[in-house]
C-alpha cells in the first residue's frame, strides 16, 4: 500500500531533550515537507527537500533540522526542543513537479509535546 | 506567513444540503489543490485543478477556478455526516512549495 509512515504518533518530551521524528515513504517520491500545524495558524512548512541531498527551509526552519541520506526518509530532527514548538507535525510527499504540483500525501501526524 | 484565505472558516449544515467553500490567492499559479483533514489525521488529496481548466467533477465534489478573480471554490453537494472535517486549498503560487489556506471547518449535522 502506498503510503508515508510517521513515527511515532504521540510524543512528550522536556525541554532540551533531543528528538527525532522519522518520516519514510514507499512511493519512490522525490520530493518531501515537513509541515507543523497549530490552532489558528493553519499548515506551516518547516523543511522540504526536492530530491537525495537537497534539503531547504520553508517558513519555520527555527529550531528544526532535516536530513535526506536516502530517497525515502525525510527524519526531522528537535536538537533542544522547547515548549513552543509543541504541535502536530506532519510529513508530506509527492512526485517532482512538472508543471505545477503533483498531489501530496500525508502521514498520519506526530502529535509533540515539550513540557 | 504566505496563506491563501479561505472562507467561511466554519460551515454548519444539515446532512442532504450543499456546502460551498471558497478559496482566493495571490499571484498566477500552475494548478490549485483541495484536501480534506479528519480531525487531527493527515491530509486527503480531494481534487487537483489547472490553470487552464474552469471546472472539475469527482463524484459529489465540484471544484471552480476563476484566474481572472484568483478564487476557487468548492461545492459538495447531498452532504453526508461522514463529509464533516477541515478543508484546505493549496496553490503552488510560490515556487517551490505548496502554500496552504487557513482552512473551512464543516460540520454535516445528520
């Protein structure tokens, strides 16, 4: 089945705790996001990548990182994470574009917590 | 942050009526893009539509696209309970990204 798997689901750290959210895809997508969503704030891109290697910054890179070593994982990573960036992560994928944008499918979300 | 604005942000019908969603956005685009999110899940890619095109069907979904007022809409018709969730546009208006609205939230009362 074609899909893009978040781990893990639900998530509640402490603040500086390193954490990684891991994000794979079976669909040979070359393209990638992280977004994070908030209440009243809508969809917010963190990170994408458009292909192995190319990572960039979307809107809200503060605080995140990214890496894309292979073609099918897109991990996000919270090097000291902190109360605001509690929120539901999403990671996203879809086909390179050819003119305009193809559909993205999502993951299931990571629900995070930083007390 | 760059969005695209949407409304209404809330919608309440009765299960059997149509809803209507409205998307506008800023500058020209390649395609615009409807998804549907059950509360707190991932994202369901709803419809795509092109620049070029000014309407498109997908069973009870319609979808407009006036580049001329850069809007969109989104009509359900004979709503189901099940229709009730968030719904976002998405325009490729800036480069490489996807930008998404705020979002209509729509409750099918059954």
């Amino acid at each position: 089945e074609a899909q893009v798997t978040q781990n893990p689901r639900y998530l509640i750290t402490v603040t500086g705790k390193k954490l990684t959210v891991t994000c794979s895809q079976n669909m040979n997508h070359e393209y990638m996001s992280w977004y994070r969503q908030d209440p009243g704030l809508g969809l917010r891109q963190i990170y994408y990548s458009m292909n192995v290697e190319v990572t960039d910054k979307g809107d809200v890179p503060e605080g995140y990182k990214v890496s894309r070593k292979e073609k099918r994982n897109f991990p996000l990573i919270l090097e000291s994470p902190s109360p605001n960036q509690t929120s539901l992560y999403f990671c996203a994928s879809s086909l390179s574009q050819g003119q305009g944008w193809s559909p993205l499918h999502f993951g299931n979300g990571t629900r995070l917590t930083v007390t | 942050s760059q969005q695209g604005e949407e409304d209404p942000q809330a919608l309440s019908i009765q299960e059997g009526e149509n809803a209507t969603m409205n998307c506008s956005y800023k500058t020209s685009i390649n395609n615009l893009q409807w998804y549907r999110q059950n509360s707190g899940r991932g994202l369901v890619h709803l419809i795509l539509i092109r620049s070029n095109e000014r309407e498109k069907h997908s069973g009870r979904l319609r979808v407009t696209l006036d580049t001329s007022k850069k809007s969109s809409s989104l009509l359900i018709t004979a709503s189901r309970a099940a229709d009730t969730a968030s719904y976002f546009c998405a325009t490729d208006e800036y480069g490489n990204k996807l930008v998404f609205g705020a979002g209509t939230i729509l409750r099918v009362k059954s």
